[in-house]
C-alpha cells in the first residue's frame, strides 16, 4: 500500500513536532519543514520520511518540494500573538504572504489537501456566545486579522482550483513539549503546571476570572486525522475541547492533581477580584469536526498528569 505523503510546515514548532510524529507513527510519508536548525532528537528524526531545512518564504525551494506531488500539506507557520504586532510589512511576509504563495505553487504540483492553522481569535471578544464557524468575524488584534486573511485565500482557493482547502480554528492547545527548545510555557496550563511542580504554589497573574477552552495536543492530531480522512471536504472546523474553563478552575484542577500525586496542597493566590468580568462563559462550538468522528480523548486532568510525568522525567534525567 503506497503511503500518503503528508509536508508539514513548522514541523519543528510546539504544535507541529507533534503533528509530525503523530502521522509518521501512523504510518504516513511525512516531510517536515524547519526553519532554523533540524531537531537534535534523534528518535523524532528517525520517524520522518525527510526532515528539510528551509524557509517558506524562498519560493524557488517551495516549487521543489511541490514537485515531489505531496497529497496534503499542513501549514502552521505564524508570528504569536506577541510577534504580531510588529511592522506590518514584516508580519504579512510571515503570517500572510507564505499562506497565498504555498497555494499557489502547490495547487499546481496536484496536491489534494491544504490544512491551513487559523486560530479562535479571529472570533474576537468572547463573554457568553455560543461560538459556531458560520458567525461575523470580528477580530481585535493583528495576529487574528493576519489568520482570518489567511482564511479567505484559503476560500479564494476552494472556488478556483482543484485543492481542497480546510481551516482549523484553533482554541488553546497544551501538554508537555516534545523538544526542550519549544517556546510553550507562557500557555496557562503549561505555566501553572510548571509553578506548581517547582515552586510548590500557583501565583495567577489575573483574578482567575477569564475565560480559556484548552485543548490537549494529542486531541489536536487526532482532529486533524480526521480531516484529512474525510475526502474531498472544504471547511472551517472549531478545534476545541468544547469545554470553557476559568483560570481559577483551571488552577483549582492542577492543585486537585498535585495534592493526589504528591499528597501536598499548595496554595493558590490571584489578583485583585474583578467582579465585571465574572460573566457567563462562552463554549467554542465543536459539533462540526465531533460531526466528522473527532472525540476530544483527553481530559483537563489527564494534561495535568502528563505535564507532571514530563516534569519528574526531566529532573530525574538532568
């Protein structure tokens, strides 16, 4: 049976090392793209049918690897939130420009997915909607203006080519990074984990009341599998657990976790109260990809757990 061939952008990053792993372990061809060095993990590297050193902006690098005819490519490249606000001309280079170059030059080398990474922040402010793909984007800052931009050329090219064109609006992600290099530890799960394991507290940086639907980085592969599954599909799916927490729940989880394995109860402290904020919750809406056979499969303490296994194997090796 001839293997699907998957190429994967950012394929080094937090949320594409993980992709890359996941689809090399079942067993499809997977090319991935790093952008400053290949990863020193032997083992992932291994996993990969080849692993390319490059940037997607260089064009002519892009036309060679959409000669090699992949069947989908996944494409995570962005700035963060943060990065996003820097000069405009440099951030469209980056969050726009390589959306509209790779679809091009790809949908003319007979690829038949593209799986763009766009974000739940092109929703906007969020207090008590229920958050559904078909609803008026809105978005209050350049890094969700960058990905709903990114969705139209994904539209332009579902209406005037052969490629079929998916947009994964992507909640909050998190769990343990599978190379020490990933930037991932300003995610409340991760962070709150991190402070408790270590400094034996969990310190908010906020009165605990926003809002957060986070979903486990596994769930995040499984969801994209089915995608790629469902043949021939143009749309936009809410990734999400479907579950809105606040940050104070949040951190009462983790403290619930870490009294149970470590038989200790650390302390929680927030911020001043904010009484306006403590509105009803929003849900980000994921009937449409549960729709395709998606189940998120992990739950808030099974992440906690895992960050805590990552934690202790970490200290034990070092």
């Amino acid at each position: 049976m001839v293997k699907k061939k998957i190429l994967i952008t950012g394929g080094s990053g937090y949320i594409g090392s993980r992709l890359s792993l996941y689809f090399a372990n079942k067993d499809y061809a997977v090319t991935t793209i790093c952008h400053s060095k290949i990863p020193s993990n032997e083992h992932w590297v291994s996993k990969m049918e080849r692993v390319v050193l490059a940037d997607i902006r260089d064009e002519e690098c892009m036309t060679k690897l959409a000669q090699e005819k992949f069947d989908v490519l996944i494409h995570l490249v962005s700035l963060d939130h943060y990065q996003s606000n820097q000069a405009p001309t440099f951030v469209s280079s980056i969050n726009i420009a390589p959306v509209w170059s790779l679809l091009d030059t790809f949908s003319k080398n007979g690829l038949s997915q593209f799986i763009y990474f766009s974000t739940a922040q092109v929703y906007g402010a969020l207090s008590k909607e229920h958050v559904i793909e078909n609803q008026i984007l809105q978005p209050l800052n350049t890094y969700g203006f960058t990905h709903q931009v990114g969705e139209l050329i994904c539209d332009y090219y579902n209406r005037t080519s052969n490629i079929c064109c998916n947009v994964v609006r992507l909640s909050n992600s998190y769990g343990s990074p599978l190379f020490e290099e990933n930037n991932c530890w300003d995610l409340v799960i991760n962070d709150l984990c991190k402070m408790a394991f270590f400094k034996k507290e969990i310190v908010l940086k906020s009165d605990g009341s926003p809002k957060r639907d986070f979903i486990h980085g596994w769930d995040v592969c499984h969801a994209v599998e089915k995608i790629i599954e469902k043949k021939n599909s143009k749309g936009i799916y809410n990734l999400s657990s479907g579950n809105t927490l606040t940050i104070l729940e949040i951190a009462q989880k983790i403290q619930s976790v870490y009294q149970e394995r470590y038989h200790l109860k650390i302390d929680i402290s927030a911020a001043t109260t904010n009484n306006s904020s403590n509105t009803g919750k929003y849900v980000i809406d994921n009937s449409l990809i549960k729709s395709i056979g998606f189940l998120p499969l992990w739950d808030i303490e099974m992440g906690i757990n895992e960050l805590f296994d990552y934690f202790e194997n970490k200290t034990r090796n070092e």
